[in-house]
C-alpha cells in the first residue's frame, strides 16, 4: 500500500496543479481552469510530443527487429564469444544513459560522422539504450517454450522454417510484444541520451520540458507531463489487452 502511495501521490499532485486558475504551481489548486490543457495543445508542445512517439515507435521496431536473432543466437547456440555478444548486447542495462550518451557522442565526432547529427544519430543511440529489453523478454519467452516442441515438429515433416512461422513466433508473441513496449517506452521517456544527440527541430519532449524548465514550474508543465504520462499507459492498456504482454513473466516462473 504504502509503494502505491509513493507512486501515485507525486502524479496526483502533477494532475491537480495543472487545473490552476492562476499561472502559478499551487496545490491545492486555486480556482479551476483548462487554460494550461488548452495551452499543452499548442504546436510547441505537439509538434515534440509526436516527434517522441515516432521515435519511440521506430525504435521499438527496430530493436525487437534485431532483438530477436540475437536473442535466438544467445538462448539456443553455444559459441566462442557467446559471453562477449551478451555483454554488448545486455549492456546498456547497467551502463548509465548518460556515458552512452556522451560516449556515443565523442565517437561520432571522431570518426567523422557529425554530419548525422539528428534524427540518424539520435535514433541510434535510443536503439542502443532499448536493445537490452527486446533481447531479454524475447529471450524469457524462448526459454519458456518446451524442450522437445519443436523438435516434435521437424519429425512429423515441418520445415525450420514454418515451425518458426507457425509455432515459436506464435508462442513467444507475448515476449516480443512486451520488448516492444519496454522499448517505446524507455525511448519515450530517455532524456540523457537525447540531451546530447538532440537538434534543433528534433527534439523530444523531455528535452522540451527539461528547456521550459529554466523559466519554473508553471501549470502548463503539469499538463504536459500528464500527458506524457497517458501515450505510455494507453499503449500499456492496449497491447495488454491484446497480447497479453505480462504473460511472458509467468511462463519464466512457470519454466523454473
């Protein structure tokens, strides 16, 4: 009870303050207003906040896109180097995103590649920080299926390649989807990566706020993070509803 607390009250306070009928940061509210919604509407809050959903849904692509070889090669082969490839690819999980950020950063300018400054580059960085999450929860789901499933059906004809089709990618859905959650979202809501390879003109909405920020804390803000805060959780509620995202964790304990 007391985590909901933690969790809620901060959000709930967010929420209220922005329904103040004056142009400061009050709680509890005076008066009631929807002038800071109206003004969240405007293209200068928009124009981000679309820019940081198509981002975060391109890189959910992308990462569960190359998440899942990875995760194939990680789970069903031994190899030399398999510990190498694991580090690099689970790594960004423990590596703070502001050494990716800045390192990643340094290396563009030193190998010439500053001309992909923007879109390309900071594109990049966020499938780098979100990788980590494709490869784990693709990799929970294929150490959920059973031994000898599909070996089960290469002996009654099937080829590798329609057991894939029909029944691993089938079964593992749940973890593919959730990787593709995990990763829109931490995408959606990264500032450290995006403080260092954002441009002008592209720049997500936490590199908005973060810049709004230097004038306070105004009521517009407010309605600004809530709705930052609705995109992630409306998407959670939908895939969730369809997939079943949180399935994969059950068949990990199931598995174990």
């Amino acid at each position: 009870m007391a985590l909901y607390v933690f969790l809620l009250v901060p959000i709930i306070i967010t929420v209220t303050v922005s329904f103040n009928a004056v142009n400061q940061s009050k709680f509890p509210p005076l008066g009631f207003s929807f002038r800071w919604w109206a003004d969240s509407m405007s293209a200068r809050w928009l124009q981000p906040l679309a820019f940081s959903i198509e981002l975060g849904l391109i890189t959910a692509v992308v990462s569960v896109l190359l998440g899942m070889p990875l995760a194939f090669a990680l789970v069903r082969y031994r190899f030399p180097g398999r510990d190498a490839l694991a580090t690099l690819a689970l790594g960004p999980l423990v590596l703070p995103a502001l050494v990716t950020g800045i390192g990643l950063l340094q290396f563009m300018h030193a190998a010439g590649f500053s001309f992909l400054f923007g879109f390309p580059i900071l594109l990049i960085g966020h499938i780098i920080i979100c990788l980590p999450f494709s490869v784990r929860c693709i990799g929970i789901s294929l150490r959920a299926l059973p031994a000898n499933l599909e070996q089960a059906a290469l002996s009654l004809g099937a080829t590798p390649i329609v057991v894939l089709r029909e029944i691993v990618l089938p079964l593992i859905k749940s973890g593919i989807f959730a990787g593709a959650v995990f990763s829109f979202i931490h995408s959606f809501s990264d500032y450290s990566i995006s403080l260092f390879l954002s441009r002008p003109g592209t720049q997500p909405i936490t590199i908005t706020i973060l810049s709004f920020l230097e004038y306070g804390f105004a009521p517009t803000l407010a309605a600004v993070a809530a709705l930052t805060l609705i995109v992630p959780l409306a998407l959670i509620a939908v895939v969730q509803r369809v997939f079943r995202i949180g399935d994969f964790l059950y068949a990990e304990n199931a598995h174990d």
